[in-house]
C-alpha cells in the first residue's frame, strides 16, 4: 500500500478482508475505494488455488477438497470437525498439503506413490486454510440472515501441516505460511502442528525459530532396519540422530512430540514391536513424548493391510503397560479416502462410505 502512496490503514483493512470475512474477491471489499479495488484486481490474483471436487463423509464431520493451482497441478486438502471431549468445545482442523506430490517415497504413502512435482508457495498453503475459514463464515453468515441467530463457532481452530508433501522438505514457504496463519489469521502457533518423515537438520532448525508450533514424527518403525524399509529417508537419519533432534525440539520449545505410528499387519504391530517403541523412547523427558497409533489405510496399489483391532489392542495395552502415552488415532478422514497416507491429488472416484465427488461451490 506504501508503494502505491496508499495510506497505512489501508493494509490493515485489506488484511482484514483476506483474512477475516468470508470475502473471495477484492471486488468485495467495500471499504477500499472503488479506483484501489480495480487496481488490486488488476494487479494480483485473489486466490492461489481454485476447488475444483468436494467430498463430505456420510455424517457431513469430515470433508476432504481438491484444488487446482495456477500451474494445472493438483492439491488436496481436508477440514475435519469433532468435539474431543463433547463438551461441545467443537475443533475444526485442516490438514494442509505443502507439496503437490512428494518425494520421499514411503512405502505405505499414496503420496510417496505419485512422485514430487513441485513445492507449494507460503500463498498456496495459507489459502487452502482460508479457503474452509471463508466456507464457514459464509455459512455463519448464512445462518444470521436466516434468523437462527449468531453462529458463535471459530472458522478453524487448529492446523496440521501433514497432507500431501514433507512440510521441512519446503522450509521457507510452511515457516511464512505459519506466520500468515499466526499473525495474518490469528491462529495461535500452539494450534498448529508440522508433521516431518524426521529430516534432522530442519527440526534442529525449527527448534530455533522461537515458535510454539507442535512437532509430529512419522516414526512407524522401533527400529532402523524396519524403518528405513517404510521410510527411505531414514537412511539418512538414523533414529539416535532423530531421538536427539527430538529431545533438542522438547527442550528449546517447551512442547511435547508427537510419534505417529501407522499399523501394518505383519509388519510393525507384534507385542515385541511395541515393546521396542517403549525402550526407544525412554530416553525422552517423562511425559514429552506421545505416541499416535494409526490405523493403516487400504491404499490402492499398496503392498500392506491394516492391522487388525485384537493386534492394535495388544500393541495399545504393551505401550501402556510400559508406560508410554498413547492414543488411537479415531480415522475420520479414511471414510472419504482423506486418512494418512491417502492424499495425492488425483482427485479418485467416491471415497469408501463418502459422497460422491461435487463441484465445489
Ligand atoms: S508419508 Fe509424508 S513424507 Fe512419506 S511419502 Fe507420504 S507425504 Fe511424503
């Protein structure tokens, strides 16, 4: 605004309208003069991705988007909405891609499965937020006029960086999108969590940022041999490396890490498994390391099967035994093909138990 000899408030009222109303046009923007808003027209796009396909589960909580990019290529992202602890403290959480594609190659991934195109620009990934944020408050907006007084609810409350993509793997652009959520949103950096395959230079990094955000590892092997089967990446960064990173993370940032564990039947879900995870992470402080167990997704083409409940059970009831805190992880988004593992922005058929695909609004 400063280089167009616009005055300061004029920013503030643009990043207002971009990141606090249901707006999707500069069109919209009523309080810039009419000469500005065509300039802003003229000179940016809006929007860095347009929804092209929706999919909503049968109960309407979870629904995962496919975006086109302005290059042609394809992202996907989810909302999903659930109440922890019915006390109808409802989260709306997105899971954001920041890749389209990645190239890590997990075995068990779908994402590994289509190989990397490109990394996301801090726009692309801060919009695929904006993008549900605006759907909600058009919808509360919606509810108001229709007289069902106000809809109190938060637009989104929390973000996952752990669709599609190696968050650390696209540094600058997911820091700056942190930021645009932070600062631009108002979404507190504690509500936000960057998921990593364990790239140990870049959580060191992430570790110095002073930022608040989680830290999630998909770990899904108590050991190296196992591991670097399922995670290729882990070949260049043992578990001691990763453990130490980790304890760096736990220490500088105050917050607690998260281990996610996708359960392979037959391959990483036996009781010694489990037992094997509970020595590995006895070297973290005491209450700073959390477990996630997933159930395994069916990912066309994959060589794997979920585990199943009785082997998931018995893996829980070691690790509690031993200790270790744990939760099961409820797969919302695998109604609709949305789960772990399961983007890739292929825009597929119906989802199993999900709607079929519809244009979206
Ligand atoms: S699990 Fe994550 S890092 Fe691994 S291939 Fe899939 S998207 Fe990439």
């Amino acid at each position: 605004m400063a280089s167009w000899g616009e005055p300061s408030f004029r920013a503030s009222q643009l990043l207002r309208w971009v990141y606090g109303s249901e707006a999707a046009s500069f069109d919209e923007m009523t309080d810039l003069p009419e000469a500005l808003r065509g300039k802003l027209s003229a000179a940016l796009h809006f929007e860095s991705l347009a929804p092209v396909t929706r999919v909503t589960s049968a109960d309407g909580k979870t629904t995962r988007t496919l975006f086109r990019l302005g290059d042609g290529k394809a992202i996907e992202a989810v909302l999903m909405e659930y109440d922890p602890l019915g006390l109808g403290r409802e989260r709306r959480t997105v899971c954001v891609s920041t890749q389209a594609g990645c190239a890590f190659g997990c075995a068990f991934c779908a994402t590994g499965q289509q190989g990397f195109e490109r990394s996301l620009t801090p726009g692309e990934i801060t919009d695929q937020v904006l993008h549900y944020a605006r759907v909600a408050m058009k919808e509360a907006a919606r509810h108001t006029s229709e007289g069902e007084g106000a809809w109190k609810r938060p637009p989104i409350t929390n973000v996952v960086f752990m669709g599609m993509g190696e968050p650390l793997a696209n540094y600058t652009a997911t820091l700056q999108a942190i930021e645009n959520l932070n600062g631009g949103f108002g979404l507190g950096a504690r509500h936000m969590t960057v998921s990593t395959v364990g790239l140990v230079p870049q959580i060191k990094r992430l570790a110095r940022e002073g930022l608040q955000v989680g830290l999630a590892i998909s770990l899904h092997a108590p050991n190296d041999d196992l591991r670097q089967r399922l995670v290729p990446a882990a070949k260049k960064y043992p578990l001691d490396a990763l453990l130490e990173a980790c304890r760096d993370y736990i220490a500088r940032t105050g917050r607690r890490v998260t281990f996610e564990y996708v359960m392979l039947a037959g391959v990483n879900d036996s009781r010694r498994e489990a037992a094997e995870l509970a020595r590995l992470l006895r070297g973290l402080p005491p209450g700073a390391g959390h477990v996630n167990l997933i159930p395994a997704n069916a990912v066309p083409k994959g060589l794997f099967q979920p585990s199943s409940k009785e082997s998931i059970k018995a893996f829980q009831d070691e690790l509690i035994r031993r200790h270790i805190p744990n939760t099961l992880r409820v797969e919302r988004g695998a109604l609709i093909d949305a789960g772990c593992g399961q983007l890739r922005g292929g825009g597929r058929g119906t989802g199993v138990g999900g709607r079929a695909p519809s244009p979206d609004p």
